[in-house]
C-alpha cells in the first residue's frame, strides 16, 4: 500500500518560514552591499594608481606631466568618493561597513596619494623639512575621519562638518598641481606651499564649521534659480578649468574661516515660492467652531 502523504501542518510552514526569514537576514548583515562598494573600491583603485604613477615616471625627462596625471586621479577619486554615499543613500544601502570602508578609502586617496603628490612636485629638496609637513597633512586627515566616524555614530547634526573635510585638502592641493605644475626649488612658491599644508592641516582637526550639503535631496523640487546658478557656475568652469576649479576649492576652504569670524545663514532654497510662505492677512484671527445646527441657524438668519 502506498503511503499517504501527510500535509505539512500550519504551524509547521509558519515556522520554517521564519527560520527562512532569519537566515535571509544573517546573510544580509553579513554582506556587502555591492553598488557602494564599488565606487569606493574605483575610488582605492584612483588613489593607488596615482601614487604608482608618481614612484614610476618622478625620473622621467617630463615628470610635470606625470604630476598633472596624478593630480587628476585624485580628483576623480573625490568624485567618486561624493557618489558613493548619494549612491548608497537613494538605494538604500547604508551600512557601518560601509562607513569604515569609505574610510579606509579616504586615507590612501587623500592621505597618503596628495602626501606623496606635494612632496615630490614641491617640497623634496627640502629632504626632512618636506616630508614632515606632508606627512602632518596625513595624520591630521586620519584623525578628521577617525572623527567623523565617531561623530556618524553618535548621529550628530549633519548640515556641517566639525573641521575640512580631508577629500577638499586633497582637491586644493591636487587643482594646484594641474594650476602651476612645475615648482622652482627652494622658491617662494614651494615655501607658500608647505605653510599651506601645515594650515590645511589644522583646519581639518580644528572644530570649524564647513557646509556638508548633505541636507540638499536631489528628488525634491527645486526652485528653477537652482538649474540657472548650477549653470551658470558650469559655463564659469569651462571658461578656464584649470583656474575655476582651483578658485572654487579654494573658496570653499576659506568659507569655514569667514563663516567662523562673519556668520552667514543662507538657504539654497531661500527663494523657492516666497509666495506660498507668506501668511494671508487673517491668518491670526482666531477660530470660531459652530456646530451643525447652529451652522443652520445662522444660514436662516442671513436668509430672512
């Protein structure tokens, strides 16, 4: 005789179906979240391949070249760097992996990639007068990270950073390269340029405030002055790149410092429909509840 299959019993499929559901999420804390992933690992990849380019091709007739070359893989790595969490953040795909790894990712490339980049195009004739401010400029970054990540725990107000941010040190220093890629030795320049780092270097473990514009949302709407000035500061950049770019760091460096000493409250949509934000004229006066029937009362009275 056959046997007679039996039916697996309610309770029976409630329970597998949570043991299921457990093991999916084990797994999913347990992994990576793949699309963060891999910006930040293109962004290690930036930051590395510029610091070989500098060991490999410094003996080269031409090194400005190969200067200017690292230099623009530091850039691209910042951009990357900017993508990853917005990337993580509209797919929702945080996580403190995450964080620690962005991290890791900061300190090679723009920490020890702009290091190597200034001593070698600037500050090596110096010998130990050089590398020690380049060598400042990395542990002042570590510490500005190793701050932030505290910071991120501890969910802090987002709007500002407390110090430089490191990838906007690394920006500085990289635009200047491509800005002026050949440095006399032991020239005004190359002297401006190491006081340069040991500023940066303060600003970043210093508790000045500096715009994070994290609280900007791409999928809200925006003033159409917002698509006019993103153009515009567009047209500004192609004018002359290699400046513009250099300015526009620059003055977002040196934003912490006068906003530390001129306070200013600005909006990026401080304008967007003014109109609607204005109360009508009888938008005090107090409200009168009536009931239904004393609703009806009053229509017989403005009737008769």
């Amino acid at each position: 005789m056959e046997k007679i299959k039996k039916k697996p019993s309610q309770t029976r499929r409630k329970r597998t179906k949570q043991f299921i559901q457990t093991k999916r999420e084990v797994i999913k804390s347990k992994g990576i979240y793949l699309l963060p992933a891999l910006f930040t690992v293109a962004n290690i990849f930036c930051g590395f391949y510029a610091i070989i380019t500098l060991f490999t091709h410094m003996a080269s007739p031409n090194p400005e070249k190969f200067l200017v070359r690292a230099a623009v893989l530091i850039i691209i790595a910042a951009i990357l760097d900017g993508m990853d969490g917005r990337v993580a953040k509209l797919t929702n795909s945080t996580s403190e992996f995450g964080v620690q790894l962005d991290s890791l990712a900061d300190v090679i490339s723009f920490g020890i990639a702009p290091g190597v980049l200034v001593y070698a195009w600037a500050l090596a004739d110096y010998q130990r007068l050089g590398w020690l401010p380049a060598f400042l400029f990395l542990v002042c970054g570590a510490l500005r990270l190793a701050r932030f990540n505290v910071q991120a725990i501890q969910e802090e107000d987002n709007k500002y950073f407390k110090g430089l941010p490191i990838p906007f040190g690394a920006l500085l220093i990289a635009t200047f390269v491509i800005l002026v890629p050949k440095v006399q030795p032991k020239s005004l320049l190359s002297f401006l340029i190491m006081l340069m780092l040991y500023g940066l270097s303060y600003l970043m473990i210093s508790n000045i405030p500096y715009r994070s514009f994290k609280e900007i949302d791409l999928r809200e709407k925006k003033s159409a002055k917002v698509i006019f000035f993103i153009a515009l500061s567009f047209v500004i950049v192609f004018l002359d790149p290699s400046v513009m770019i250099f300015l526009l760091v620059l003055g977002y460096v040196l934003s912490g410092v006068v906003n530390k000493f001129l306070p200013i409250s600005w909006s990026i949509d401080k304008t967007l429909h003014q109109e609607i934000l204005v109360p009508p004229q009888d938008f005090d006066d107090p409200i009168i509840e009536t009931t239904p029937d004393q609703a009806d009362l009053d229509n017989e009275t403005e009737s008769s």
